[in-house]
C-alpha cells in the first residue's frame, strides 16, 4: 500500500493521468475526422493571397469559414514558410510566433498532407510536456505534483490545442525553463535558452524571464539573499535575444513591424475588459473565469507566502500584463483571454510550494474552481455534442 501510494504521487503518475484524459478527447477528434479543420481556414485570407502558394491554395475545398480563426496562419507557415505571407492578415505579428509551425514543418517532413497532423500532436505532446515538467517542479519543492493538473485540465490550454495555437508548446518551454531556474543558478544558460524558444513561440511568455531576472538583480530567492546582477543579465539576455533577433530579421524581410494586433497594455486597469459597460454575457463569463480567478489567485499566495520570491514576482507580472492590463482585443472572448492567461495558471502553480502544507489545498481550490468553470460549456462541444 504504501509502495503504490508513493508510485501516484510521483510524476509520471500525473503524467499518465493527463495521457489518459487527454487521449480520451484526441480519439474522439480523430474518429469524427476534425484534425484537418482545428486550424479553422477561413475562405478570406486564401482568397486574399490566391496563387502565392500552391500548398496554401490546396486547402480551399475545405475551408468553410468565413474569416476561420487564428491556427490558420501557423498552417499557412508551416505549408509554405516564405510564401504564406500573402495570406496572413499582419505578418509582423504572426511570423514572431515561428517556432511552432517551423516544427510542425519539421515533423511532418515537409509532407503537406500531414502537417495538421503534427500542429495536433505538437499540442498534445505539449500539453503533456508542460503538465510534467511543472509536476516535477513542485515535487522537487516538497509539494504534491498532482497540483500540476490546474495547468494540464485548464480550459484555455483545451481551447488553444483544439484550435492549433502555439500556447501549449510556448508554456511547455516556460515549465522546463522553471525547473532548470530552480536546479541550480549554475544552470542559468539552459534556463534562458528555454526561455528564449518560449519567446518566439509567445511573446507573453517573456514575462517570466523578465521577473526571474529582476530578482537576481535585487536578490530574492537567493540562498544568501546576494544580488547576482551577472545572472540577471545572462538570462535576460539569453531569453530576449531570439526575440530580438527574430523581430530585427522581419524588419529586414518585411520592411516595417506595424501591425494593430501588436500587444499594447491598457494605461487604466481592467478597461480592457469594462470599457464596453455594461457587461453583456461574453465579458461576464471571462470576469468569472479569467479576471476573478488571477485576482484570486494572486490574493491567495501574496497573504499566505513571500512576496521576495522569483515565483510570486511572475506571477504579479502575469497577473498585471496578462489580466489587469490586458487590452480590450484580448476580451474579446472567453477563447481569446483563457489562453493568453494560461502564463498565471503557470506562475500560481510554481507559487504552491511557497505555501504551507495545511493551507495549500484551499489556496489552490479556491481560483480552480473558478478557472474549470467553462467547462460547463466546453465539454459538451469538446466531445462533438
């Protein structure tokens, strides 16, 4: 009894527990054949570079949509890298987010036919990547790793892998970033190199490198509590660079950097999401599940522990940029904002540790509940119903 009971609470066991439930809604997604339209290709944007690509075009006969929903573009780069620029609505925005479909280019072997294939399993294994890696984050720290559930059941990160998008792969490299930060500062150069994939996979994610380095600089967390402002500049430099060097190249290439979709924060907290008062039904449902939460959450760890932790200063980060300030466009919908937040599911879920044995289940149910409630909603269309 106690050899099983020590084997689930490792984990792997959190690990197979995410496979099993995530293998279960993958089945049902092959089975009714739906792997081809998560991308969601809408007949605008084909319309819109019409012979730029023959790759691209292939996709018509079954593009059914209208204007189809963000996946499409990393489909269009990662068919014809160079050549889906036509068919992108603001290239300097979307090609800033490469390296998911650069991979799924990669593993599907640059075989048209399978790359949604392998934009769906590139989620799939993300999601199960991320989910383990932050379990063996709060094992390591004496807390139980199931807690990693609230990242790998969390509706947004259902929502971006089931419509081909690049947060599961982008928090996927935040996790194993955080693990290596937490080994050893001597690991620092692997921390900013998964820092830095995180980047150019979503910008947002470049919250938790800035955060952590802050506080070598001022020494929290530190054993000796000793500013390492050498650290601090290494793994600032390391994770920002590839983002830096991507933005400079498509400066080069493109010949501008405008776009209106470029993140731009809010001056005045929470507009983003009250400037269309009074709420109708879409914002009520992301004050509920988004907004609330993240206050929540942060609430939860700022009262029970240290706020001079790397941890606890991400996860303000990602509270004030991914929620507070976040910019209306992002409210958009309960589709758009449960995603972009999945940075604060992250950040709370390495905060865990930090709070006291007794206290942590509470602490960590109460934003959770708030979190799963979409999917009330969700899972019925989850599973074709």
């Amino acid at each position: 009894m106690v050899r099983a009971r020590a084997a689930l609470d490792r984990p792997l066991a959190v690990l197979a527990f995410v496979a099993i439930v995530w293998g279960i809604w993958a089945a049902a997604v092959i089975s009714r054949g739906d792997v081809d339209d998560l991308p969601r290709v809408g007949i605008t944007f084909l319309d819109q570079g019409a012979g730029s690509s023959a790759e691209i075009d292939a996709l018509r006969p079954n593009a059914t949509r209208r204007f189809g929903y963000d996946g499409q573009f990393f489909l269009f780069i990662a068919l014809d890298p160079t050549g889906a620029r036509p068919y992108i609505d603001e290239p300097p925005y979307r090609y800033a987010r490469i390296v998911y479909p650069l991979l799924a280019r990669a593993t599907a072997l640059g075989r048209p036919g399978a790359v949604t294939w392998t934009l769906f399993g590139l989620g799939l294994l993300a999601v199960g990547a991320g989910t383990y890696l932050l379990a063996r984050f709060l094992a390591a720290r004496g807390a139980s790793p199931w807690y990693a559930l609230l990242f790998g059941l969390t509706p947004g990160l259902q929502i971006a892998v089931n419509r081909d998008l690049a947060e599961p792969l982008a928090y996927a490299f935040v996790a194993g970033a955080m693990v290596a930060f937490g080994a050893s500062r001597s690991r620092l150069v692997l921390t900013g190199v998964l820092f830095g994939l995180a980047g150019v996979t979503r910008e947002t994610t470049l919250l938790f490198p800035l955060a952590l380095a802050l506080c070598l600089c001022l020494g929290w967390g530190t054993t000796a509590r000793r500013r390492d402002l050498r650290g601090a500049a290494v793994l600032a430099a390391l994770a920002l660079a590839p983002y830096a060097v991507l933005r400079g190249g498509l400066w080069l290439w493109l010949g501008n950097l405008e776009t209106e979709r470029e993140p731009r924060l809010e001056v005045i907290p929470f507009r983003g999401i009250l400037e269309d008062w009074p709420l109708d039904r879409v914002e009520l449902e992301q004050l509920y599940a988004v907004v609330a939460p993240s206050l929540l959450a942060l609430a939860a760890i700022a009262l029970t522990a240290s706020w001079r932790t790397p941890v606890f200063v991400a996860l303000l980060a990602n509270v004030l940029g991914l929620v507070v300030f976040l910019p209306g466009a992002s409210y958009a919908d309960i589709v758009a904002s449960s995603r972009i937040a999945l940075g604060v599911v992250v950040a709370f879920v390495a905060c865990l540790p930090l709070v006291a044995r007794p206290d942590r289940v509470l602490v960590a149910a109460v934003p959770a509940v708030l979190w799963f409630a979409p999917w009330y909603s969700l899972f019925p269309t989850a599973f074709g119903r």
